[in-house]
C-alpha cells in the first residue's frame, strides 16, 4: 500500500495550550515552503488545559492534522511510539511543542532520511550546536545522561535528543517498550538501523509553560539504560555489544598494567637500587608500554573487512601516551579536589578518580589514538 504522506511529523503534548496552535502552524508552513507532503500527528496525555479543544479546532483548517488523545500509560516516550503506529507515511520526525526545537530544520531531516540515512538526530553536541538558557543543574544532567548513552553508542553525539527522524523500516518489527524521556534511546538500541546523520542545532528552553523533566524520569533513563544495555547484550545487535567487549578488553589490559607497573618498581628498587621516585617513573613508562601493545594487539585490533586507522603505530604510541599522563594527572587532580574540596575520604576519591579516567582513556583512545 502506498504511504499517503512522506513523513509524518509527530508532536507529544501535555499541557501545551500557549504553544500548540503557533507550532502546528510553523510546521505546516515550513512543509509547504518546501513542497513536503507532510502529516502532523498530536499525541496528548489528556492535558488539562485547552491543549485538546484547541488542536481539534484547528483539525477543521488543517485537513493533515490528527490528535490522538491516550488515556493510558502516559509519558513522552510512549506516546512518540503511538505516534509511530498511528503514521501514515514512511517517515517520522518527533519534535517538542515547545519550541525548544526550530522546526525550520525539517526540511533538512527530511533529506537527509531521502539521501539514504536511517535515523537523522537534531544534536546539541556535534559541532555547531548547543544549548541556550539552561540552569547549570539541567546542563550537568544532561552531560551524565549523554555521556553514558555515548557509551553504548559510540560515534552519536547526542543519544537522548528528542528532536529526530527515523525510517519506518527501522522499528518495524521492532518491541518498544521505553519510560520517560529518553525514546531515541530505545530507537537506537532496539531498532534496524546502519547510518545515523546528525544535525547541530541550538536547544532553546521553552519561553511558555514548564519542563516535565522531574528526578522519576531521571531514574526511569537509569533504568532504560541497563535495559537497553541488557537487551544489546542478548540480541543480535552486535554493535553494542562490540563495543562493550572492547570496554571490557581495555579494563583488564588496564589491570594487567598495574601488575606490571607494581612489578617493575619492586625489581628497580630491591633488586636495582634505584631510587624509588625515579624507579616509579620507569615502571610506569613499561606499564604505558605494555598496555598500549595488548591494546594495539588484542583490544583495537582490526578485522578483516577495515583498512587500516588513520594514524601509524607510532604515532598511536604517542597518542596513547599523551592520553595516559593526562588521565594520570586528572586522576591526581580528581583525587586532590575531591579530598581537600568536599572532605571525602582519600581511598574512596581516589577510586572515583581512576573510575572516572578509566572511562577518559576509554573514550579518547578509541576516537582519537585508534580512530579508523
Ligand atoms: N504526550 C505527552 N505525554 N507529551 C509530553 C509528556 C507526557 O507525559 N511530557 C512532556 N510532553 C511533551 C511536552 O508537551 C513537549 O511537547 C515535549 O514533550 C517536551 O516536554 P518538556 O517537558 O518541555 O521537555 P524538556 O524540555 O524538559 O526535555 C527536552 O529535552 C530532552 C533532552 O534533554 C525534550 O526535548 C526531551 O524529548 C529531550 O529528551
């Protein structure tokens, strides 16, 4: 059967009486500049102000738009698949209300899906993009939330936006089942897809109503994760879980590198008589040696089908080591700042410390030492 839009634009509301007629509009404006024949699907979590009367008003001007009204499970998340199951098109983009996302970019979600990515993500990450207005609580929950969806999908800079588009194809087929905000997430995780275009735009905080970011969603994203994680690891999604066995390759080289940085110093001090300071600072040049060759060879080493990384084993070496020493001062900084600052005990900063640079070296090393 054939599509009878070419993408469907999908609105989540809840409580949006002051921005719903003026999106509605901008969108449909912003499609017909650009001959897109597109839906506009408002999935609403029964708003108790006059989000609902005002959307079914405007259905009679609008002959392409359509509200939804659930009365169960609500939540942003649930109501974006609702709006997936309800498209009529190929296509879906989800955007806010409010807003907080310029629907001038449609257009450029739209082509960029039409010259052949599968998922397109409005990021505040990649370059060119960013956030306006936030409290500097919301930008450092957003900056944990990010950092751990990176984790689990290396290479997008923004896995939590709400601001995205996806082939139908992708999903289909596909059991969603997210919480809370954190629906690209779900997409990403459960969803058939093998390119992702990112688009950089501003996040503007809404000028009319409130957030219904609360701390239950802020758990429910916690939860979505181990799930989504778990689900990588069980399914046939191989990239996830990949990913994770070069995580867990690089901690145990990462161990193996204490052993020999332990090892050394006790040969060069009771066996040598060097000094301790300067036997250290040899035993950790070998451990850097060590770690970076069982990387080389075993963590990062390259299959068949990939050519080659951009950088020579030399240049590597140098990579690793600069990432190394600045993870080490890093963890010394961390562990000083922690203990003098907040008065936390010094083994418990220290290990927050290595926790934190264990994932730094991680990160850094796989995208800049071993980058393909
Ligand atoms: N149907 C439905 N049900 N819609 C909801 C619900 C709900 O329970 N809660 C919020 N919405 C709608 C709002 O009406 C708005 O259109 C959109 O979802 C975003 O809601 P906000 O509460 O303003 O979100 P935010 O600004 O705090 O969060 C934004 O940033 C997050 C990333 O930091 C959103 O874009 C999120 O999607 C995004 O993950």
């Amino acid at each position: 059967m054939h599509a009878q839009y070419e993408i469907t634009v999908i609105i989540p509301t809840f409580n949006e009486e002051v921005n719903i007629a003026n999106i509605i509009e901008a969108v449909n404006s912003i499609l017909s500049a650009n001959n897109i024949c597109g839906e506009i699907l408002v999935i609403d979590d029964e708003s108790r102000d006059k989000t609902i009367r005002i959307v079914q008003d405007l259905t009679l001007k609008f002959n392409n738009l359509k509200i939804i009204v659930r009365h169960a499970d609500h939540g942003l998340s649930q109501s974006a698949v609702e709006g997936f199951k309800q498209a009529n098109s190929d296509i879906f983009l989800v955007i806010d209300a409010d807003f907080s996302h310029p629907p001038v970019l449609i257009p450029r979600f739209y082509d960029e899906i039409k010259k052949g990515a599968d998922i397109v993500i409005g990021s505040r990450y990649t370059r060119g993009g960013g956030v306006k207005q936030w409290p500097l609580k919301r930008r450092v929950l957003s900056l944990g939330a990010t950092g751990m969806g990176r984790i689990l999908f290396p290479g997008i800079t923004d896995p939590v936006s709400g601001f995205f588009a996806l082939r139908k194809e992708v999903i289909s087929g596909a059991q969603l089942h997210p919480r809370g905000y954190k629906i690209l997430m779900e997409v990403l995780g459960k969803g058939r897809w093998k390119s992702v275009f990112e688009i950089p735009f501003t996040f503007t905080d809404r000028q009319h109503g409130e957030s219904k970011l609360t701390s239950c969603i802020i758990s429910d994203y916690v939860k979505q994760i181990l799930i989504i994680t778990e689900y990588s690891l069980t399914s046939r999604n191989n990239q996830v879980w990949n990913e994770w066995k070069k995580i867990i390759k690089f901690g145990f080289v990462g161990l193996s590198g204490v052993l020999v940085n332990i090892g050394f110093l006790y040969l060069f001090t009771e066996y040598m008589g060097l000094y301790y300071i300067i036997a250290s600072i040899v035993a950790i040049e070998i451990s850097i040696l060590s770690n970076f060759l069982l990387n080389d060879c075993w963590t990062f080493k390259l299959k068949d089908e990939v050519d080659s990384y951009t950088q020579n084993r030399f240049q590597r070496f140098f990579s690793f080591q600069c990432v190394s020493i600045i993870g080490l001062i890093i963890n010394i900084g961390i562990l000083y700042f922690l203990t003098d600052f907040f008065g936390i005990y010094y083994l418990v900063s220290n290990l927050i410390g290595i926790f934190i640079v264990f994932f730094w070296n991680y990160l850094i090393n796989r995208h800049v030492t071993w980058k393909l």
